[in-house]
C-alpha cells in the first residue's frame, strides 16, 4: 500500500532527510578565497580612477604646503565662504597659513565645506570609510554641499576586507559607533531615472592624500 503524500510534506522529509546526513563541507577554504582578481595597478592609481569613475576628485599632496595650495585654489573657485573643520590637526594646519574656517558649529545650516578625516581609503572601489571616532562626528561628512577628505598614504588599503582588519587593529573591540563608506558624491535616480548628485549629501568630494602634513 503506497503511502498517500503531498508534495509539501515530500519535499519537507527530503529536507529533514538531508538536515540529518552529514556531508563534509564542498567549499571549505571559502573565506579565504579572494572575492576580485588580483589588481595589476598600484593602489594609488586604482583609488584615483575609480573615485574619477564615479564623479569624486582625487588630489595628492606630498605635503602641508602643497595641501594647502590646492584648498586656497578650490576655495577660490568654488567662493566657498562657509567652511568648517573640527578635526584639531587639520585645524593647526588651516590656523598656521592663516586659512579662515570654523572651528565650532555656529550657523552650521549655512556650512558649504566640511574638512575631514577618514579610517580608510578603499582602493577596489575608490570608497572611503567613516567614522563618527573622529573629532568632525557624524555631521561634517554629510550636510556641507562640499565634502573635502584629508587621509594619509599609509590609510590606502585594497579591499574593504582589509579596512576592517585596519580597523580592529586601530580600535581592537571598542569600535565606533558608526562606520561608513562613501563612493563618490551622493546621488539618486529615483525622479524619472535622472541621475542627481547631492541629492542626499554632498554634491562635490574631493579627496587629498597627503604623504606628509610638515
């Protein structure tokens, strides 16, 4: 007499049948395996194209003088009057060339510059990761029009993989509340499929590697 069985509960035994085999695991050296093919560019050259790629600026600066040049350059073209930085490194820098910006949040809603650093420049995809463990918080990345990013050479890392690890070695269980990565200035194209930029953060990022601030 054959037993009268719905599809459903057929496939549940099949299931509770394999739940009980034991098989060893097909992939076992999965998280090792790497996600991308091994880059044939330097990192630097790779982080500029693909922040270029998808409408960010890259600009290298071998030092704080040089660094300072290229602001005093943008802010020229750009009229930027609003700036503000509160990151205090940046700002003994801004302070010793005599660069006027705020060091505090009065009249934050007009702000059209933010300067800050960052954790990691992710050069896979021209990202770069944020946190709110830095003196700029969570709002200098986001609400000035204008984002400018200050890292160093040695936060350029690969993969993202390899910004976390830089991470938990910076901060080892105590990580920061929120960490982020921004590819590129904000964007959307939910109206009509008509890309916007700025539409949920700053229009324009610029990104400066510094090699040395003296």
């Amino acid at each position: 007499m054959h037993e009268n069985i719905t599809p459903k509960e057929l496939m549940l035994k099949r299931i509770r049948k394999a739940l009980l085999e034991k098989r060893d695991n097909p992939y076992p050296n999965i998280e090792d395996t790497p996600v991308y093919k091994e880059a044939t560019e330097i990192p630097e050259v790779l982080f500029a194209e693909q922040l270029t790629a998808v409408s960010g600026h890259f600009i290298y600066c071998e030092n704080g003088l040089e660094f300072m040049e290229n602001i005093l350059q943008l802010a020229d073209q750009f009229k930027w009057r609003k700036i503000y930085c509160w990151e205090p490194e940046l700002q003994a820098l801004l302070t010793q060339y005599e660069f006027p910006f705020y060091k505090t949040d009065k009249d934050f809603e007009f702000a059209e510059v933010g300067i800050t650093l960052c954790e990691a420049l992710i050069a896979r995809n021209g990202s770069v990761m944020l946190s709110n463990n830095n003196a700029a918080g969570r709002r200098l990345s986001i609400f000035p029009h204008h984002h400018i990013v200050v890292a160093r050479t040695g936060q350029l890392v690969m993969d993202i993989k390899d910004a976390f690890t830089q991470m938990r070695n910076k901060y080892g269980n105590q990580l920061p509340s929120m960490i982020s990565t921004v590819t590129g200035p904000s964007r959307t194209a939910d109206i009509e499929k008509t890309l916007v930029l700025g539409a949920h953060g700053p229009k324009e990022l610029f990104v400066f590697m510094v090699d040395d601030f003296h």
